[in-house]
C-alpha cells in the first residue's frame, strides 16, 4: 500500500472516530459539551485512529472497524468497577426484557468479585435454584472453559441459551472441600415479581425475588389479599428480600415507602447534579406502617433489596433477620445509543438514612441466623454403634412403614430463618399486650 493511501485511510478513520465520538455524547444528552474536550483528550485520541488505521492496513486478516470499535469500547469499560459495561444491540435488548420478566437461561445473577465470576443470588424455582447453586458460589469453569479473565457480558453469553440446551458449570464454595461439576438444562425463567402467603392465618409473608417495573403494583395487591384472607385480624408482616439481586431503583423506594411514615429512605451522591438525589417518605394511606414487620436478608440481597432493608433498620420500623448482605452500594444508569447498543454505567453511590454506605460492606442484620446446611453439607456425625436398622434389607414394621410413607411425603426444606422471624413477630404480639395491660 503506498504512503498516500495509507494517509488518506487514516483521515477517512479519523473522520469516522469523531463521527461515532458525536453519536455516543448525542446519546448521553451531552452533545454541548463535545467542544470542550481537552487538547490532551484530542491528542489521546489521535494515537486511537492511529491505532486503528494500523489495524486496518497491515493486519494479516481483514477487520470490519464496527467490530474494532465495539472491541475498544468494551476494554474502556473493562478498566471501570465490574458493574459497568458495554451492551451490544443483542445483549442491550435482552437486559429489556429481563426487566419485564422473562428470559431463557439458567436463572442466576452474576458478578466479578475480586476477579472471580460468583453468584450474586439464584432465582426461586429456575434450574440452578433446583440444582443447589448458592449465594456466593464461585464459577470457575464453563463447558470446561476458565472463567478467569472472563468479563461479566461473555459470562452471562455462555451462560444463557435456549430452553432445553445443556450447559456444565464447575462450582466452589466455602464449606466444599473440592470443586463441584454441575449439569444445567436451560429453561424459560419468568421472573416472577412477587409471591405472598398467610402463616397461621394471622402472620403475612412476602417474598419480592426482584424489584422489577410493576413489583411496587403487585405488593400492594399481596398484602391487600393477606389482609382479606386474614379477615382485618393481620397481627404481622414478613418480608423476605433473601436473594433478591436488586433491580430498578424507583421501585425499591416505593416499596421502602410503603412501611416508612416520614423521612429519608436513600439519599444518591454523584459526580454530576442530575445524580444527586434524595428520595424521601411519602403518606401512602395503606396502614402498613401500623404492622409488626420482620425483613429476611442473606448474601444474595443486594443493591434495591440493601435500600429497602437498610431504610428499614435506620428508621427503626422492622427487624431485619438472616445474614450479612451483598454490599453492592452504587447505582448504574443505561443509556441508549444510537445503533441499538447501550451503556451500563455507575453514576452515584446511595446512602441508607443515617448515612451509611454500604458498598462492598453490605447490611449487617439485627438479628443473625445463618440458615440451616443442606443434608449433604453438614459434618458428618461420629460413627455409632450399629443396630438391627442399619443393615440392609432389615424387616421394617407394617405401620412403621406407612408413617414413613406419609414423613417422606410431607417432609419440606428446613426454613430456619423463616421460622425465627415467625417466632418474633409471635413474641411482638404477647409483649405488646403486656406493656399495654393495666394494673389491677
């Protein structure tokens, strides 16, 4: 290639750089401010499309510049917190209709944490929830694949798929002694908003699995549908926020809003003035401010589920109960593009009422209670001496028989915390009357 040519590519993918540069600040609303750039900003990016012309020209394979570009704008995005990214029109479109409730995969929310692909939460009654994965789990392969150096966008693509396809993930946690290989089948997971159900006809339960565009809507409607079926006698509310990865912001407050008569909920802090913000109480008229609450958090509650809890506990309206929280305490904003793609990036960092920041520090509940281990993690007891029932094959009694039939058939997942925040809000009711009872 001659020289000349070689320099008219090179202001032929000038031109195009600053084309795309007016494109993205025209889709962040800033396109006043293109102007302003530094010398040393036009400078920088000089050495890009020099870069990039080199690219083009002399590498062994031909290059489409779409795909350069979106390759260095992602490893801009790389060098920022895990939370930011790069969407391409695909994965921009699928992040949509996450938000609105369906999406085929395998039901988990991901992040990096100190450079490791690990659980956020699994989602209720998606196959790695049936599976066992867990709030904190490592993935360290896929199809048997590292997953070192894989950022969160190539992740969540290998991952996802269509319903019924296979995917092997190999998992470590904390009480495994050696990694674990799990086989998946995709599936549809509809992520469902809200599920809502009355304990010993008086006690109401809610659990929110993510703060989704109506959860604020079909809350509302639970708890109106606890106090019917309870028939106005309501003495308490549970609200299980185990595992809820987050979501979108507003529907966090207004969720918050609902148990919380006046004041702050979550103050935004910013580098901008649009992202300094102040969410504060509004009178809802519903009376839920009236009911005992209890709130349920663990490792896999994070971000909107750290503001609802984190509201709760510096107001003093609930206890909240379980296991320390994730600790995500900032907030990404997505801006659209031009071409379809768009831009997950972190904008602020939100404070809980009395000014606590909560990121990568999470909220430490009033009361802690770790759940109860699966059968197959809990230590092994001492050996015993061994009786007439442990040998195989030993007669068992016809009635004892049919008990055991009927134990297997009722038998359900020890819910230890759930059982806990029951047992308190029990206690509430008998402590309420005691202080209320006059002498004589």
């Amino acid at each position: 290639m001659s020289k000349g040519k070689g320099i008219r590519n090179l202001k032929i993918v000038s031109v195009i750089i600053l084309v795309f540069i007016l494109g993205v600040t025209v889709g962040l609303g800033r396109f006043h401010k293109v102007s302003a750039l530094s010398n040393s900003t036009y400078e920088d990016l000089k050495v890009f499309t020099d870069v990039l012309s080199l690219l083009q020209r002399e590498y062994v394979e031909e290059t489409k510049s779409k795909d350069l570009i979106y390759g260095a704008i992602k490893g801009m995005l790389e060098t920022m917190d895990p939370h930011s990214a790069f969407l391409p029109p695909a994965m921009y479109k699928e992040m949509q209709e996450e938000t609105k409730g369906r999406f085929e995969g395998l039901g988990i929310e991901i992040t990096l944490r100190d450079g490791v692909l690990t659980v956020v939460s699994p989602i209720e009654d998606t196959p790695a929830f049936k599976a066992g994965i867990q709030a904190g789990d490592q993935i360290l392969k896929i199809e048997g694949e590292s997953t070192k150096n894989l950022n969160l966008l190539e992740a969540v693509k290998r991952l996802r798929g269509p319903k019924g396809s296979k995917v092997t993930i190999t998992i470590m946690r904390e009480r495994l002694t050696a990694p674990r290989d799990y086989t998946l089948t995709r599936d549809v997971i509809p992520i469902r908003s809200v599920r809502y159900e009355l304990l010993e006809k008086q006690y109401g339960y809610v659990r929110l699995f993510q703060f989704q565009e109506k959860t604020n809507n079909d809350f509302q409607k639970a708890v109106k549908a606890l106090e019917e079926d309870a028939k106005g006698e309501l003495k308490g509310l549970i609200l299980d926020l185990r595992n809820n990865p987050g979501g979108l912001l507003d529907q966090a407050v207004k969720v918050a809003d609902r148990f919380i008569e006046s004041g702050l909920i979550v103050s935004i802090e910013g580098k901008r003035e649009e992202h300094k913000m102040r969410f504060n109480a509004q009178p809802q008229g519903d009376g839920l401010a009236r009911y005992p609450l209890v709130v349920l958090v663990n490792g896999g509650s994070a971000s909107g589920a750290e503001i609802v809890a984190g509201a709760i506990q510096d107001h003093g309206r609930g206890i909240v109960l379980g296991t320390q929280t994730f600790g995500k305490g900032s907030v990404q904003t997505i801006f659209p593009l031009k071409d379809g793609s768009g831009l997950r990036l972190t904008t602020a960092r939100y404070y809980t009422p009395s000014g606590r920041s909560i990121q990568a520090k999470g909220i430490v509940p009033d009361i802690i209670i770790k759940p109860a281990l699966p059968e197959e993690e809990k230590v092994a007891p001492p050996p015993k001496q061994p009786t007439e029932k442990d040998l195989e094959r030993h007669l068992i009694d016809v009635k004892e028989k049919e008990k055991l039939k009927v134990e297997a058939k009722e038998k359900k997942p020890v819910d230890n915390q759930l059982e806990r925040a029951l047992e308190l809000l029990k206690s509430w009711e008998i402590f309420k009357n005691i202080a209320t009872k006059k002498p004589g």
